[in-house]
C-alpha cells in the first residue's frame, strides 16, 4: 500500500505541489513552521533520500568526464544572465525590476533542481555535481556577473554559502549514500528506497507551502507583467538548457538534468541579496520572491511532463513488440 501511495504521489507530483502552493496562499499559517531550520530539516530529507538512490557507479561515471560538469557551470553562468538580459531589454523592464530579474539569473541553481531531477529520472549524480560547482563558483561569478550585465556591484558571503550547500546538500547526500553503500543489499533498504520518491513529493510540496505562505502576497500583488517576465525567463532556461545538453551529445537523463539546472535558479538566495542590496528598488526583492515561487511550481511541472513523455515512449516500445 505505502509503495502504491509512493507510485501515486511520484506521478502526480504537479497536482501535489500545486495544490500545497494554492492551499498555502490561503491558508498560510498551515505552512509557516517551514522556515529557517526547520526548513533545512525537510530539504536535507529530500537530499538523503536522493543520495540513497546513488551508488559508486554514478560517482565514477561523473568523475570520468569532467568535461560534463563544466559544461553545465558554463551553461547555468552565461545562459540565464543573457537570457535576462534581453527580456530586460526586449520588454523595456523597469530599473527595479530588471535588476531583480538579472540577479535571479546570476545566481547558481537551487537545490530544488535536485529534487525535480530525481523525481524525472535524470542523472541525480550529475545534478547534485552541477548544483555544487555552480554554488561555489557563485561567490565570485554571481558579484562579477552582476557587475558585467547590470552595472551593479553586490557583495556575498563565501563562507556562509559554501556551509549552506554543506549542511543542505552534501552531507545529507553523502549520508544516503553510505547508507545505500553497507545496506543496500537488504530488503529492508530495497523497500524504504521504494517510498523515498513519496517522501520527496510531499517534502517538497511542504518546500512550496513554505516559501508561499512567506511571499504570497508578493506574488499576488506583483502584476502580470513580474509574472510575464519570470515565466519567459524560467521557460527559456529550460529549453536553452536542453538544447546545450543536445549539442553536447548528453543521454536523455543528463539532458534532462542540465535544462532543469540552468532553468530553476536559487531564487531564494536571490531575494535575500535583493533585499539587502537594493532596498530602494523594492520591486527587485518582488522579481526574484515570485521566482523563487514559480521555479518549483514550474520544476514540477516539467518534471510532470518528462515523465509523461518517459512512459509514454515505454508503452510505445512496448506495443510495437
């Protein structure tokens, strides 16, 4: 029953995530424990129950072709900033907005595209490698890039990023996959691997929850034309993402990886910089909060839709058997 539940909610994953972020924005008390540590509690579940999915094979695979990896950096860093950067231009954005725009774009990906790449079935590896080296080049790349597009200069915090994507990320990735490494061989750890992607789902849809019931009325008060402009710059990620993964060569699973990599950004980290950089420019904090919204609403989505597209080719292959 529980590993049906898991199926379930693996499949329909968008309605979840949806139906938490409407719920959340009417009903934002329901959500509001999901802050700060508490937080970093239900990411660091999601992370360990990716990391037990991993074994030494992916890790060997991605060391071999490093090649890989710095394709996906140069893709996350030069993609989204340009792609911001002609919407600004395209659009006629105004300054604040633009600015909240561009700095989305010159922040690293989040750790949200983790989750999106294990539900779809992509290369959970290649993710958790992609996130972290665009993390901790992002110290430097993100002021840098700022500075080049924008003309504006900001500061960040090294030290505090690099122990974010510690605590959020590789530890617990790590943790699950030393667990996978001595137990995965027992039928006990088979079956708690098969309810992981249900536990994910409804982490996730807790993620959503939270970061609604804080920016909900940001979102609601932002105007069509904030919501036009982060949905062109999110979409746009995705398919240009994808289609570096294709002129790369990359399998299906990697190509899948990097469009939800260069597309979801860390939108969060991109409000707290709005806010602390730009506080006469208020609509920069607004850009990048209803980015921060629409990115996992949006990563469900399209994890939704490869899945559909996944299953859809099996029972094509199937049928023509």
């Amino acid at each position: 029953m529980l590993n049906k539940i898991s199926s379930f909610l693996a499949r329909w994953t968008p309605g979840v995530v949806i139906a938490a972020a409407i719920l959340a924005f009417f009903a934002p008390e329901i959500f509001s424990w999901v802050r700060g540590t508490s937080q970093t509690v239900v990411l660091g579940v999601i992370m360990l129950a990716m990391g037990m999915t991993l074994k030494e094979e992916d890790f060997r695979i991605l060391a071999s072709r490093p090649l890989d990896m710095a394709i996906g950096a140069l893709a996350q860093f030069l993609l989204m900033p340009s792609i911001a950067w002609m919407l600004v231009k395209c659009l006629g954005l105004p300054d604040g907005l633009a600015t909240g725009l561009i700095l989305v774009g010159c922040c690293p990906g989040g750790v949200s595209s983790n989750i999106m790449s294990f539900l779809c079935g992509g290369d959970v590896a290649f993710s958790v490698g992609m996130t972290t080296v665009s993390t901790l080049l992002a110290p430097v790349a993100t002021p840098a890039l700022m500075l080049f597009v924008a003309g504006e200069s900001i500061d960040i915090d090294a030290v505090a990023m690099f122990k974010s994507i510690l605590i959020v990320t590789l530890l617990p990735v790590a943790s699950g996959f030393a667990l996978n490494k001595f137990f995965g061989k027992t039928p006990q750890f088979a079956h708690a691997v098969q309810l992981m992607p249900g536990v994910a789902v409804i982490a996730l849809a807790c993620i959503v929850g939270g970061v609604v019931s804080a920016h909900g009325e940001r979102f609601a008060q932002s105007g069509l034309v904030i919501f036009a402009a982060v949905f062109a710059h999110n979409a746009l990620g995705y398919l240009t993402g994808y289609l570096a993964g294709a002129a790369a060569r990359f399998n299906a699973a990697k190509r899948k990886t990097i469009a939800i990599e260069v597309g979801m950004q860390n939108a969060g980290l991109a409000t707290v910089l709005a806010t602390r950089h730009f506080p006469l420019a208020p609509e920069a904090a607004i850009a990048s909060a209803v980015s921060c919204v629409w990115h996992s609403i949006s990563g469900a989505l399209l994890a939704g839709l490869f899945n559909a597209i996944d299953n859809f080719l099996r029972r094509r292959k199937t049928s023509s058997k």
